[in-house]
C-alpha cells in the first residue's frame, strides 16, 4: 500500500512539473536566421564530403562567406564559397588539386585588397612521421563567388601555420609555427621570410606539457591579431605578448585570465576589435573573455559566458554587441552575446532551418560544435561553421528575436 501510494505521489508531481519539464528542450530558433547546407552528399548541388569538411576558417564579403576546412589524418581540406542571399554553396575547391598533401587551413582568412585573402596550412605527416610543410596561399574570389587560390610557399620547412595576421598597408603577413611556436614574418611581394624564437615553446615548457598530456594544440597561440602596428597574440604558459611591428620587439603583457589551478590550459584562441578600438580575447583553457586597451596595455577579465572551456571565435554584430562560440567537446557550443548593459546572454544551441533549393521541406538543422565563427561586413549576420564529421552553416540574423520550439 505504501509503495502504490508513493507512486501516485510521484505521478502526481511529475503532471505539475511537466511545463518545466518540456521547458528544458526548447531550442534557439529565431524565425529570420537560416542554415546552409554545405555537407550531405544528397544532391546533384555543390557539396563537400564526409570527414573533410571541418569548418576551420572563415571570413564574409560582400554576399559570400568564404570557408577552409580541416580534414581528418592522411585526407586533405577545400576551400569554398556560400550566398547570403541564395542560402546555398556555389563554388567549391577540392584543395588537394592546389597544394597537395594538406590537412587543414586553421588560420582563418586575413582581408587583403581587391577581393584577396591570404590563409596558411597545417600539412599531413611524412613518412615516417615527420611534420609536413605548411604553406601560405591566397584566394581570390570573383564577383560570381568564383576561387583562385595561388601557393605563396613554405614559410618554415617541417613546421606548418597555425595562426595568422596581415598588416595590410605594407602587405605583410605574421604567423605562428606548429608544432614550434616560431613567430615569422613573410613579405608579400617579396616572399621575404624572418622568423624569430622569442615565443617558441622552450625544451622545459614542453616536459611540463607531457606531464599535462598536452600538445602544441593545447598551448600555441591559435589567433592573433593587429592593433595599431601591435601584433597580440599568446605563448607559453599562459602568457600574452605584443610585437612591435616599427621595433621588431616582443612584449610580455600579463597572464591570460584563468581559473585557479588551470594556467597550463592557457591559450588565446579568438580575438575581435571593436569600433572604439577595444580588444577582446578569448582564453581557450578556461573560456574566459576579456578585453585589452592596447594604448595603456590594461587587461579586464569579463568572466565565463557558460560553465565551460573554449571561445572559438567572437565578432561584432551591427547591434554593437559581441557574439561568439562558447564551449566544445565533450559539452555542446553555444551562442553568446556580450555588453557592457546586458553583459552575457546565452543563446544557447541554434537550431535554424535550410530552405534553399533542393531541400524545401525545410529541414532544421541544430549545431552542436562550432569551430568558427564570422559576421558579415555590414554587421547584420553571424555566422558560424561546424567542427564536425558532416559540417553546415548556421546564420543568425542579428536582433532576431527565439521563436521557442518545445522538443518532443
């Protein structure tokens, strides 16, 4: 009697909470954000295959959003084109067929002129083991959303590129090593290449790593960017660095924001600028955000969007507010805002719908990891790349407002 009484109870309470219940499944679902397919070989329509299309780079102009992949071990990346206004894939690159025997374009796309951008490569392994060389390339892209790509060379044989910047006014390129962590500098026009050993991973630092089971992936800077002839980026451990382009100098800032007992996992993995001039930062290890004057060099550590490591990338929507891609396996990503008014909103995993030709059924699509993310040149889109097996683009339409779906 007792048992059967305890099961009514439960029956009871479990009615009463059902709204909360359901509430637990609602997605984030704005009505005008859109994705686009760029995986799932269903169709005669452009698309990319199984475990090579890890969106790891990506930039928009104009209409197009321009991408770069990772592939797995021993495949190779692409590079392509997606419309805004088509909700569609129109160009593809098979980037084997260009430079051969690369894995991944994981330096994002730095903005040149006339439509050029420049990109650098992690290679596949040798025989034997050995690290391949990486190369630097540009793309043109045509009016059409047409690709050109043009090798630029290997900066540092055996090493490839796992970040990158330009100053664009004097057309030179800086980046970061793998698996050293050697800064370089490479001159457009010239092919001119200096690089530089103040950053690099030290025989000591890497003893502490292994004792951590962690690789150049955990500990090499992963983004840099260029502020006022100021390249900042990070090293080793947890440290952040400014290089002086007039000087050629490196600065050592401050320790990256961690959460104690994790200065290991420090690791600066995106950046963005505001329109005042402001740096962001995002620290991969622990998923703080944080933000840099670069004229008096202060650091203000603005907390943790979600309980989680990673801040895979960040961008300014045309609101004024900064969006980016919180967490990362074996959690889920989620989309965040940030201001100074609002400070975090977490938006949670976006689940948008495909309408372009092809798939009108509109099927909706749910992302669950990110590995970069872009906002269009006028501000009114972020968008956001997957890191997976089969990879999509997810558009959010800025100031959109969630159209709660409850799941079933």
């Amino acid at each position: 009697m007792k048992i059967f009484i305890k099961i009514l109870l439960v029956l009871f309470l479990l009615i009463q909470r059902q709204d909360s219940l359901f509430a637990q499944f609602t997605f984030f679902n704005p009505k005008e954000s859109f994705a686009i397919e760029v995986s799932l070989p269903n169709s005669d329509l452009k698309r990319l295959p199984i475990y090579r299309n890890s969106i790891s780079s990506m930039i928009v102009t104009g209409d197009y959003i321009i991408g770069g992949t990772s592939a797995n071990e021993g495949l190779t990346p692409f590079v392509f084109t997606a419309s805004l206004k088509q909700q569609q894939v129109v160009e593809v690159i098979d980037f084997n067929l260009v430079i051969p025997g690369q894995q991944a374009i994981p330096t994002g796309f730095c903005r040149g002129n006339n439509s050029t951008f420049y990109a650098g490569t992690l290679a596949n392994k040798k025989a034997g083991g050995a690290e391949g060389d990486g190369h630097l390339f540009n793309a043109e892209i045509g009016q059409e959303g047409t690709i050109s790509i043009k090798d630029l060379g290997i900066p540092i044989p055996g090493e490839g590129i796992i970040s990158l910047t330009l100053d664009s006014e004097k057309k030179i390129l800086y980046g970061v090593s793998y698996p050293s962590g050697l800064f370089f500098k490479f001159v457009i026009d010239t092919r001119e290449i200096k690089t530089y050993k103040n950053i690099a991973v030290t025989d000591k630092q890497k003893e502490l790593y292994k004792e951590y089971e962690q690789g150049p992936q955990n500990y090499l800077c992963k983004s840099l960017i260029q502020a006022d002839g100021l390249i900042f980026g990070s090293m080793p451990v947890n440290t952040i660095f400014y290089f002086d382009t007039k000087t050629e100098s490196f600065n050592i800032m401050k320790d990256i924001p961690e959460v104690w007992g994790r200065r290991t996992m420090g690791q600066i993995e995106s950046w963005a600028r505001s329109a005042n001039g402001e740096i962001y930062g995002g620290n991969a290890g622990d998923g703080q955000l944080f933000e840099i004057d670069p004229v008096t060099k202060n650091l203000r550590n603005l907390g943790k969007p979600i309980g989680m490591n990673r801040l895979r990338g960040l961008a300014f929507g045309d609101d004024g507010k900064l969006y980016g891609i919180a967490g990362s396996k074996p959690g889920y990503s989620h989309l965040f805002s940030y201001d100074e008014k609002e400070g975090f909103v977490d938006f949670g995993n976006p689940e948008f719908k495909m309408t372009a030709h092809g798939i009108e059924q509109g099927i909706l699509w749910r992302g669950f990891q990110f590995g970069t993310l872009a906002s269009s040149e006028d501000g009114k889109y972020i968008v956001m790349g997957e890191d997976e097996s089969l990879s999509q683009l997810l558009i959010f339409a800025v100031g959109s407002k969630n159209e709660p779906r409850v799941g079933e």
